[in-house]
C-alpha cells in the first residue's frame, strides 16, 4: 500500500507550489512546497523516460490482437459447436438424441 502523504499525494497529481502552499497555509516561497514538487516532477520524468525507451509494441502490452493480424475478419468453426446432425463431430447420436428427434 502507498505511503504517501497528503501533500505528496497533492504533488503527484499536479499540484504547484502556489497551490500547495495555499492548501497547507505555508509561507510564499516556502522550501516545504519545493520538495514536494520537485519530487514529483521527477517520478514523472523518470516514468516518461522510461516510456521512450519501449519500442511501438511494447508500449500496448494489452493489444488484443497481433499486430501481422489486426483487421483480420477469417472465421474459424469450433470444432467442440459443430454439429453434423448425428449428436457432434465425429459422433453417433445417443439413445436420448435419438429418441428426442422423432
């Protein structure tokens, strides 16, 4: 679980020194809303470098489909759905089925 403090939390989502200070009633130009800022302005370019160094596609670790696939409209039958008319693929009707298609 994350640690953080209230006003790191602040930093973290885009808070400025101005409003820092403003929330947490510190004095202009205070060294207190500095650290915090810097902080997160820091993870964040930290986390953005790290970002330029993925290539295209490890960027979307969460793509569906290939990339050599996208778009692709091919239908494949189930073999396990198919159905032949004689109880499944392969397959000869049991004595229910058989009983139930008269």
């Amino acid at each position: 679980m994350d640690c953080a403090s209230t006003e790191q939390r602040a930093a973290n989502n885009g808070a400025t020194e101005a409003q820092l200070e403003a929330m947490f009633g510190w004095s202009r130009g205070s060294s207190e809303a500095a650290v915090y800022t810097r902080h997160a302005d820091r993870a964040r370019l930290a986390k953005q470098g790290a970002m330029m160094l993925l290539t295209e596609r490890d960027a979307n670790i969460y793509s569906r489909t290939l990339s050599e696939r996208a778009g692709a409209s091919e239908k494949i039958q189930d073999k396990s759905t198919a159905n032949n008319g004689s109880g499944g693929p392969g397959r000869t009707r049991t004595s229910n089925q058989a009983v139930m298609s008269r």
